[in-house]
C-alpha cells in the first residue's frame, strides 16, 4: 500500500488516496474541456471568458462549453468567438437545473479533462494547468480549487486583464470561508481526505476525467434547488474509487460574498438539501432520524448453505438490526426459508442486490453465526482506522464475514485488466486487507438448530 501502480499509458493508480506519490516528472497538457453553468449572467461570463483567454494551458488544448439553463436571452459570446474554441449549449427553463445544466455541457465536451467552473467565477492565468495536472497523471483524481472572493461589481473584461497581466490593483477582497480553509489545512490539502471529504468539494471549481464522470453517473438532476448536487456527486465518486485533492495554487475568484455569508442562516432551504441529500448519501450524520432508505450504508448478502430457517433468521436478524444495513438472503432453499418466518420486515430481501455502488460496504456472510451487538460497527472502526478495503473475518481461507469497501472494489475493478492482475490482487495492492478474529468482534457461532422458543 506504498506505491503507485504505473499504466500502459503512463499515468497512475495510486494506493488509498496517496496523489502524493505520483513521481514528479513532466507530463505533456491534455485536453481540457471547461464547462460553464449559465444563467442570466452576461457581464459575470463576459469577465469568465476573458480569464479563459488569459490562461497558461495552451489555447489548442482548451474548450470551452457554456451551458445555459434557459436565460430568457441566450449568453452573447461573440466577442469570444476568435479567441476561444467555444460551444453553447442550452436547455429550456424549468427552474433551477444547474446539475443538468453541467451534466449537458459535459455531454457536448471533446477534452479528456473536465474543469467546472461557475459563471461568477474568475479563474487566476495557471488555474487550469493547475487545477488539471493531477487529473491528467491520475486518472481516478477530483481535484477541487481554491474559491476566493472579491467584490467584482462595475468590473469589466479590461479591467480583469489589467488585474492579472498588468498589475493592476485587484478588487476588494471579501471573507473566505473559514470552514474550507481549515478543512484543507486539516486534511493536508485532502491528502488524508476520509469517508465525510466529500463536503469539501465544490463543483464551482471541480475538475476530474471525463472517464471518471461518466463512471461514477455525472450529477444527480433531481437537484432542482441551490446546493447538495457537488456533495452528492463527491460521495458517489469517493465510493467508486476516486482520488481526493484540494489545489490551493487553482485560485478562482468568486464574485460576491460565499452564500452562507450573503443570506444568512436559512434553515428551511438547508433543511431541503439535507432531506434530498439523506436518501443518497450514506454518511451516519445525514442519517440521525431513524427512517429507513432504499440505499443502505452496508449490504449483507448471506449465504443460506449449512442453515436452516432457523439459524438463518438468527444471522440474518443480527445483521438487519446493525444500524443502516439491508440483508440478501442468496442461496438454496432461500425463499422457502424465509417464508417459515412470516416477516413483513423491508430491509430483507431474497435474491442477489442488482446494484452496491452508492453503499460503502458489502459484507459477506458464508456460516451460521450471530453478530453481537456493535459487531458491524467494530468492522466499521477497523476500516476507518486503517484505511483498509476489505476485512476478513476468521481465516483467510475460509473466513465466516467479510467486509469489502465499494471504493476499494470500485477502483480494482476499473484497472486489474490495464495493470494484467485480478479484481481481488489489485484491490489489495491499492488497499490492502485486514484479517481479524471473530472473537475479537463479538461474532459467535449458531448451532444448525438453535433454539427459539421463549
């Protein structure tokens, strides 16, 4: 878990989140597609487009793609025609689609790198060098900028090029968010970025692959209000593997105050990101209610062979009841053995789960046991503390449980054919793998025909 693994194509697949370890050696510029969400916003994009003919990336390598969500108006960049390689894009309005909007814009991208940025942003000359170098050595990298802001207002096109090539004097700046500042410090600029980073990516200065993207499924659209869709997408992505990092030499200036700073505390519109971003993601602490969701933290799937129905509500009750976990029940016999119970209970289920990605784990159950309670959230500690992606319990060969992370079998199965190795070597090559006593967890055997009665 201390090297990177290097591609065919020269790039690499680095070990858990360690981008620190890609040699430092010159790679030649990839193309790079910005995409631009727009709304109503001409003199903000007119001062974007200027900062993008201003950037050190090279001009034939650079597209640009404004995607407008249904401005009474269409944006006017004709001005910009000669100097940037740029495409419109435009969608009806029905609200507010900022998520559709980036995902069209995408949908019309011809570079390998995907740079997002905000059309009240303006990015310094070397943001998209910056911002795109890891991406394009590290193909798995979401690397997120540095938002500063300024207050732009009566700032034309000539003024922001007298700022950042003259040396003129800059606008006022206004309060960063502190909260980023000391995530990033605290983080090491995410390098020691954990299951709760994704709050720190923001999509207004977000860059990953375009392979990436499209892999982990682009933006969630059924985010139709301000906020939720960047943390959304962050979550997903970390689950499939992605490579977290924060570039603090990708400055982009916001126009304006953050918007926590702008409004205030708005408690009815942070409620309404919290209730859209409950279902999807499945951090504990956007889960404190008690509700059941259809995407689980963990999925279980358990094998009925040696069991009996009665041993096998026994293992299968002591994994439903473990926090937010739903239970697979796969195997001979496993609708019949089910039906002697009479349960009603929706978190179990008969069959193999058609999908596992947006959970963080799937465990696996091969014999009669019982969880104790707290067991699964012991199996839990074990992968927080060491940044393992699969943990064994019992014997290697034969292991009663074990516990696989998506992002650690998301990212294997992505590269164990580039890198000419198997889905399970190459997980623990970039992972590793825990092996722990089932004593040590609570985990106890069940007899085939344990006792029920009261």
């Amino acid at each position: 878990m201390s090297r990177p693994l290097s591609l065919p194509d020269g790039r690499w697949v680095v070990p858990g989140n360690r981008w620190d370890l890609v040699p430092d050696e010159h790679r030649g510029a990839a193309t790079v597609t910005v995409v631009v969400p727009h709304y109503r916003q001409q003199p903000q994009l007119d001062r974007l487009l200027e900062a993008l003919t201003l950037q050190t990336h090279p001009a034939s390598l650079l597209q640009v793609v404004v995607a407008d969500d249904g401005s009474p108006t269409p944006p006017d960049v004709g001005a910009y025609r000669d100097l940037l390689n740029l495409t419109v894009v435009r969608q009806p309005d029905h609200g507010f689609r900022a998520a559709a909007a980036r995902n069209l814009g995408a949908s019309a991208a011809d570079g390998s790198i995907l740079c997002f940025l905000d059309a009240d942003t303006v990015p310094e000359p070397a943001y998209v060098e910056n911002i795109t170098r890891l991406p394009t050595a590290v193909p798995d990298a979401l690397t997120v900028g540095r938002r500063r802001h300024a207050d732009l207002t009566g700032w034309d096109p000539t003024d922001l090029r007298g700022w950042f090539t003259e040396g003129a004097a800059p606008p006022p700046e206004l309060t960063e968010p502190r909260w980023l500042r000391d995530a990033y410090a605290g983080s090491r600029d995410l390098l020691d970025a954990d299951r709760r980073s994704y709050r720190f990516i923001i999509s207004a200065v977000m860059s990953c692959t375009r392979s990436l993207f499209d892999e982990v499924g682009r933006f969630d659209e059924s985010f139709t209000s301000y906020g939720g869709e960047d943390w959304e997408f962050a979550h997903r992505a970390f689950d499939a593997g992605a490579v977290l990092a924060h570039v603090p030499t990708a400055i982009a200036w916001h126009d304006g105050a953050d918007w926590a700073e702008r409004t205030g505390e708005d408690r009815e519109d942070k409620n309404l990101e919290a209730m859209a971003l409950a279902p999807l993601v499945t951090d504990p602490a956007a889960r404190t209610h008690g509700v059941v969701y259809a995407v689980p933290q963990t999925v279980a799937i358990v094998d009925t062979a040696g069991h009996s129905a009665a041993s096998l509500l026994v293992t299968v009750g002591s994994l439903v009841t473990s926090g937010d976990t739903q239970v697979w029940i796969s195997g001979p016999n496993a609708a019949a053995m089910r039906a002697q119970w009479g349960d009603v209970d929706a978190r179990i289920h008969v069959g193999i789960p058609d999908d596992t990605r947006r959970s963080r784990f799937v465990v696996e159950s091969h014999g009669r046991i019982r969880l104790g309670p707290g067991s699964l959230d012991r199996l839990v500690d074990v992968v927080d503390r060491t940044g393992v992606g699969r943990v064994v319990v019992g014997s290697p060969d034969a292991p009663v449980l074990t516990m696989t992370t998506s992002r650690s079998a998301a990212r294997a199965r992505r590269w164990a054919d580039a890198l000419g190795a198997d889905t399970d070597a190459t997980a623990d090559d970039l992972f590793g793998t825990a092996v722990v006593d089932p004593a040590d967890l609570d985990i106890t055997d069940v007899e085939a025909h344990p006792r029920l009665a009261w």
